[in-house]
C-alpha cells in the first residue's frame, strides 16, 4: 500500500521545490477511461482454485466463523473480517491483482489528477510487481509532472531480483482506449549500491503491510463506524459461488486517534500532522476467505514539510487466484531479457 498512497505526497512535495520555473512542458490531457480488467488478468473475480482453498480450509477462525459469531457488533465482524482477509493473502498459496487508483491533489491554487496502477503477481517462489504513475490534466510546472510520472518492476524468479523502471518520463503514456499506462522503454534500475540481480526470497516479500489496502489499523478500537454498515452473503452469477459484501465507513474520529493508522499514513505519504476526512469501503470477500474485490473512496490532510495539502482519491483492486494469471509473466520476463 505503501507504494500506492507515496505519489500523492511526492506531488505536493515537489510543488514547494519547483514553483520558481516557467518553462515547463505541457501537461497531458486526457479522458480517464473505464478498464476492461480482462486485459489485464484472465480469471480476475473468479472464485480461488482448488490450491487456494485448502490453504483456507486450514485458517482456524476464517470470515465465514467471523460472519456468524452472534457475540460481535456488525462493526467488530467488519473489522475481524478485513483483518483476516489481510492475513489470508499472506497465507494462501498465489494471488495476482491489479489496482487502479485515481486520485487529486491539491496543493495552494496548483491541482492535479494523478493515476496509479499496479500489477501483482505473488507466490513463494515469485514476485511480479508493476507500479505505474502518471499525472493527468493538472496545473504543475514540468518539473513536478516529471518527478511523479514514473514506472517501476519489482521482478522476482529463481531467487533473484531485479528491479527495472522506464527509460524517460517521456516513454510512459496513458491509452484512453484501454484505462491503461502504458511504458515504450525500460532500463536496469537496482537501487544505489546494489548489484542486478540480487538474490532474493520471493517468500519474503509476503507481509502483513504489503497485504494492507489502506493505512487502516483493524485492530482499533472503535475503528469501523456503527452507522450505514451494511454485511451481505452473495451468490456470485458466473460462478455460483458465495461471497460476502461489506459496505462501511470508518470512524474518522477512532482513526485519527489512533497511532498505527496514522503512522502508516504518514509514512506511506511522507508527511506529517495527517488526518482523514473521510474513508469509506466496499469489500467483496469470498466464502472461503480471499479478497474478492476492494473498492475505496478517502480523502486525508496534512503537512508536507511546512505546507498543508489534501488529497482525495478512488481505489479499485480486483483479485485472481488462479495458478494461470499469476505464472503468466511474458510480457515480465520479456523485459527483463531485453536488458541483459
């Protein structure tokens, strides 16, 4: 999550770096498209295979039990069940997504769209992770568009690392066909001092705060708003499988007075002195436990180092588990070969 929320920030910061120049390029203008996922994962909102659910199948106390304890508030199940389903990407035996993630930031009279989307593909053996951001139809000099249009693979296979980014801004564009960034270029890009490939345990990489979509602690007290909270049991028409559907808002005062919740906003945003507005969600879990599909809508304030800011933005994570989309990693490896 952290690498989802930092591009927000990072506009906000390079403002107050970069308000001085006048030549600057042009901004890209563009009409954010709807994504058609199947482009992007085949078996996306299918029901996990077989693997994954007897990875469930060995989780103790997994949402369905949560679902049906009749000692707990709808705001503690919710709460219990987003914790758990966090847990469970840890815990199952693959996942792939694919986050799209859109978002304004403004900061004095400057304003700007920026679209974030990431790719990726886990198991212990493998880590195909793709981060892109690229802002749109805003009013920041040059210098600030280029220091947030970035592109970046964290690529894992046989034990090694290697990291690779677009060449220039320049060769990373957005389709308005398809919704999607799009990178003309790559380069090696090991981080400084380090050697390509670097030896590495995809295992590794499968952590509590990688799992997290939000800086939302779970496990605060109060956390989850009594109001408007909605817990529904689906059956999903293409597969004819049961999933739950959790509508919900957050305590914004329970989540501005807790600590670890605003220690990862911080942290993931590089600021200071922040504090939601407001964070609502839509979460499709499946029966057996995996996320399903995530949809969030938050808006924060804060401190970029002595300027005050705010940032509003629309998340959607849709999820497969099946051993096809996550070893699909042509177009990955593909790159990778280019550059040795």
């Amino acid at each position: 999550m952290k690498k989802s929320l930092i591009v927000f920030a990072v506009l906000a910061i390079v403002l107050t770096t970069c308000v001085a120049f006048t030549a600057c390029a042009d901004p890209i203008e563009a009409t954010v498209t709807t994504i058609d996922y199947s482009l992007v994962l085949n078996d996306y909102l299918k029901y996990p295979d077989a693997a994954n659910v007897a990875s469930m199948d060995a989780i103790e106390r997994n949402v369905a039990d949560i679902y049906a304890d009749s000692s707990l508030s709808d705001a503690e199940k919710v709460a219990q069940m987003m914790d758990r389903a966090t847990l469970n990407e840890i815990d199952c035996e693959y996942f792939a997504y694919f986050m799209d993630k859109v978002g304004t930031t403004n900061m004095g009279s400057n304003s700007g769209t920026l679209i974030y989307q990431r790719t990726r593909k886990q198991s212990d053996t493998l880590k195909d992770d793709m981060t892109l951001k690229l802002p749109v139809n805003h009013t920041f000099p040059g210098y600030i568009a280029s220091q947030v249009t970035t592109a970046d693979i964290r690529y894992t296979s046989d034990g090694q690392l290697k990291r690779m980014s677009a060449k220039k801004t320049g060769d990373i564009t957005y389709n308005e066909k398809t919704g999607l960034i799009e990178v003309a270029n790559w380069k090696k890009a090991p981080k400084i001092g380090e050697s390509w490939p670097k030896n590495e345990n995809a295992k590794d990489s499968r952590s509590y705060d990688e799992a997290r979509k939000s800086a939302i602690n779970w496990s605060a007290k109060d956390i989850v708003s009594s109001e408007g909270i909605t817990i529904v049991e689906k059956t999903d028409e293409s597969t004819g499988k049961n999933y739950y559907e959790l509508t919900f808002s957050i305590n914004i005062t329970a989540a501005n007075s807790d600590d670890t919740t605003i220690s990862r906003l911080e942290n993931d945003n590089t600021a200071s002195s922040m504090k939601y507005e407001y964070c609502n969600f839509v979460v499709e879990i499946w029966d057996c436990g995996l996320a399903k599909k995530y949809v969030i809508e938050e808006s924060w304030n804060g401190k970029i180092i002595t300027f005050s800011g705010s940032a509003e933005s629309l998340t959607t994570v849709i999820f497969s588990y099946s051993e096809a989309d996550v070893t699909n990693n042509t177009a990955t490896e593909a790159i990778y070969q280019s550059l040795i």
